[in-house]
C-alpha cells in the first residue's frame, strides 16, 4: 500500500501491476492500514488523510484509480460532513469516471442521501464488513468506463424527446461545422462532454482527432506543458521533446473541460492561440499553429469569476463567439424515465440480470424528483436499484430511500428553492417578487419554515431529536417552532432527554 500524507505530493506506481488502483481517503491510520491489508490482494491502495493530498494524488497519477473510498468526516473539521462532501465533488471534477463509496462513521441518512446526491455510488456505515466491501468494490468495477455512459464521449448521442433536448440538438447541428469556439455552460452532471463531442462528429472535421483535456486534473504547474508541449531540457524531468495538446489536435476539436480552472498566468497564452492560432512549446522560441477548433465547458459562472478577477473578459469573450446551455434534468419531463430504462437495460444486459420496474407511486415520485445531481445521480440510483431489485417491482418506499428527498422538486411560491439553485440567492428572491403580485414575506417564511419541519419529520419517521438534528436545531428548540407554527407534535414523541 503506497501512503501519502497530507504533505506529500506525488505516487508512483508499477506498470506491469494489473490490479486496480483504490484510493482511499480517511484521516485515522488504522482504518487505511486494515483496508490496505485487506484489499491489497485484489486492488493498489494508495491511502491519502486529506482532500488536498488526494487531489495532488490524482494529478500525480497517469491514470485516475477507478475506485475510491472516502470517509466525510476529513480535516480541518473531522467531526462534520463538510469535507469529506467537497471531496467527493473534486474526484468527479477530476475524474468524472471514478466510483466513489463513502465509507464513514457519520451515518446520520440525510449525508447518506447528500453523498449520493453528489455523485457517490454507495454508503457504507463504520464499521464494515471487509468482505462486503470486496464485493461491492467488484460491483463497482463492473460498470467499465466504456459502458457507463453518464454524458461522456462513450455516448452515442443525446438521449430524450423533451422540448428542450430538441432544440440542444438544434443548436448543435446549427454550430457544428462553424470554425468558432463553443462554450457549454451548466450544471455538475448535465452531459457537457456528449455535447462537445457531438459537435466534433456532427463536423467536417470528424476524421480528424477530438481531445479532452480537464482543465482542473493537472497540475497548475504542468498545464502549461499539457497544452502547449515542451523542448528537451524545458524543465527538470523534460527528457525529450513533447507535442501538447495543441499540437496533437491537429485540424479537428479541442475540448477544454473545466476552464474555469485554467490558472491566470496561462490565460493570456490561451487567448493567442485563440486569436491567431499562435503558440511555443514550453522551452522553445519557434512559434507553431494550431488548426484546432477550440470548445470547452464550465459549471462556473464565468462573469462572476471575471467580477472577482478570477478570469480575463477578453478570453471569456473570445471563448464564448457561441454558446450553449444545458438544461438541468430537472427540466427534462419524461425524459428522466426515458434515462432510468437507457441506464437499468445496460446494467441489466453488464451484471446477467432481469431489469427491475417502477410501480405506479414510484414513477411519479421518479417525475416529481428534482435530481440536483443531474445525469450522474440518476444513473448511480439506476445502479443501486437494479444491484438491489433485479426483476422486481420498485415501490414509492424502497425508491424513497434512493433520494434526496430534503431537497424541493420546485421553486413555486412559498416553496424552498433547489439546492442547485442556491448559487444566487438573491437572483431567487427577485424572481420571486416579480412573479407574484401581493408576496408578502412572513406568510412565505412560515410556509417555508413548516415544509422544512414537515420534511425533517418525515425523513425522521417521527423521531424529534434526530428530525432537530437535522434541522441543526435541539429538541427544545424545534418543540418552541412547531408551537408557535400551530404544528402538532407526532404521536408518540416524548423521547427521554
């Protein structure tokens, strides 16, 4: 098992090894020493303690490992979920592909539900049964990066019949063959990659190559070297001469994912490239062209990052000659059962076994779900039902413990807003007022402040301490909110102190 502490920056592995790579991220020793012992006959564990050393991990990498196991309850808060849920965004960003299991002591079921909702594919309470994990690791395994299509360049094309997936394929057969760049904006999850390549494929210069580089899986230090290439010599381990990206793309399409991320001092060289076509290996002074057409994708509000002096304008302006925005699947009506049969029939015809069906209540609640997590969650949820009911009936119930139910599935009025939506607060609340004449605010909150109560108790089953613990609240305190809301207490609630 290779070890990296919250210090440490690089891993080296051994080629000829054909295990698996695991990662494993958990703070405490013993843990990441008996799963290394454990595991090791099956898997490469590398074992990290923090975020930031797993993600330097990665980078370090040729190859993210395909598997991870993260504990949420990671420094600087060790006692909270906070961490552990911003790292298992990180690993997605870096490596969409990974299948992460959250492993952790915190087992309250709204972080269960929080950790899927991001993009987990499954949670495990400490402690846990060594062998069960081997086997769901195996699990895990099976669904080959090849097979998995979540939005990735494996897919075929887009998949619906929703008006709003109409007019993306609209859009994109109007831009494919423009030699001008293309930024795709939207959600974590929404399929950005499968429009980049659609649009290289719907182009005349399909026969030529189409490349992704993830803006925030390298390095800041070897990004520039990843693009543009380097001469012998450039820099300490530049052994030979290198072609990037660039270079490498020749005259077909460059997909640029995360741009967000590109580091400030590599933006302007960007912008030359994008304006005359004009780059130099890192190292060399003879100037090259590139032919490529250049497409990347955020989930970042790019103007924002201008405002914060994140991000040029002019290469967000030179970026952005077109765009296209992706709709969340929140807005994708029956498309959403359309996906869940795509994603089920796939993992049933991988794993041997019968598809599982929705019954009647469930489908509804399936339409009804707001899916923050986009395309990436209803796949995973598609996993773990068909793991779970293979040729059975799926009822509201069992598909209830699949969901994120604490998050709203719509922003009518008096309702909570999306967690997705969260990023603009205020942008909210003026749409709020514009669109209903006579709000007034205290009725608003009240009904807000009931359905947040209601939703606590619900996913509680009644408990009054873990439904306040949930609303980060104490008993006494939620007792005094319902008292003066006029709620009624559920029967049977006088837990002991």
């Amino acid at each position: 098992m290779l070890s990296i502490g919250g210090a440490g920056g690089g891993a080296a592995v051994e080629a000829t090894d054909a295990r698996p790579q695991l990662l494993i991220v958990d703070d405490d020793p013993l843990i990441t020493e008996a799963f290394g012992y454990v595991l090791e006959k099956d898997f490469r564990v590398i074992a990290t303690d923090t975020r930031a050393a797993a993600i330097r991990c990665i980078r370090a990498l040729p190859e993210p490992p395909p598997l991870a196991l993260v504990d949420l309850g990671l420094p600087p808060t060790p006692h909270r979920p906070d961490e552990g849920f911003a790292l298992i965004a990180d690993l997605l960003a870096h490596a969409p592909e990974m299948r992460i299991i959250v492993l952790s002591g915190q087992s309250e079921l709204a972080h269960a539900r929080h950790a899927r909702t991001l993009g987990a594919l499954e949670y495990l309470a400490k402690p846990a049964d060594p062998e069960r994990l081997r086997k769901l690791l195996g699990s895990a395994l099976l669904m080959t990066p090849g097979k998995r299509q979540a939005g990735g360049a494996e897919a075929s094309g887009l998949h619906g019949s929703s008006s709003a997936i109409a007019q993306l394929r609209v859009q994109i057969a109007q831009l494919s063959d423009t030699p001008f760049p293309v930024l795709i904006e939207g959600e974590s999850g929404t399929g950005k990659e499968l429009v980049a390549h659609d649009l290289h494929r719907q182009s005349s210069r399909r026969d030529q190559p189409c490349l992704t580089l993830n803006c925030a899986a390298i390095a800041p230090a070897l990004i520039e070297s990843q693009l543009f290439g380097h001469a012998r010599g450039a820099f300490t381990g530049a052994t030979e001469n290198r072609a990037g990206y660039f270079e490498e793309a020749e005259g077909g399409t460059l997909f640029l994912d995360e741009i967000g991320e590109l580091p400030m001092e590599l933006q302007p060289k960007l912008l030359r490239v994008l304006e005359n076509g004009e780059f130099h290996r890192v190292g060399e002074t003879r100037p090259r062209f590139c032919r490529a057409r250049v497409v990347t994708a955020t989930n970042r509000d790019l103007r924002q990052a201008i405002g914060n002096g994140q991000f040029r304008a002019d290469l967000y302006h030179r970026l952005s000659v077109f765009t296209v925005s992706m709709p969340p699947l929140r807005a994708l009506d029956e498309d959403r059962l359309h996906l869940m049969r795509l994603f089920r029939d796939r993992i049933s015809a991988q794993t041997g076994s019968p598809p599982f069906e929705l019954s009647a209540d469930a489908r509804g609640r399936w339409l009804a779900y707001a899916f923050p997590g986009n395309v990436r969650e209803l796949r995973n949820i598609t996993i773990r039902l068909q793991t779970r009911y293979p040729g059975q009936t799926v009822a509201t119930e069992a598909l209830d413990a699949e969901l994120d139910l604490s998050v709203p599935s719509s922003t009518a009025a008096g309702e909570a807003p999306r967690a997705t939506d969260e990023a603009d607060p205020v942008g909210q609340a003026m749409e709020e007022l514009r669109r209903h004449a006579g709000f007034q605010l205290d009725a608003t909150l009240r009904r807000w402040e009931i359905s947040y109560i209601s939703a606590a108790l619900r996913l509680a089953n009644g408990r009054m301490s873990h439904a306040a613990r949930l609303l980060g609240l104490n008993r006494s305190t939620l007792y005094s909110r319902m008292d003066a809301l006029g709620m009624e207490r559920p029967h049977g609630s006088g837990e002991a102190v």
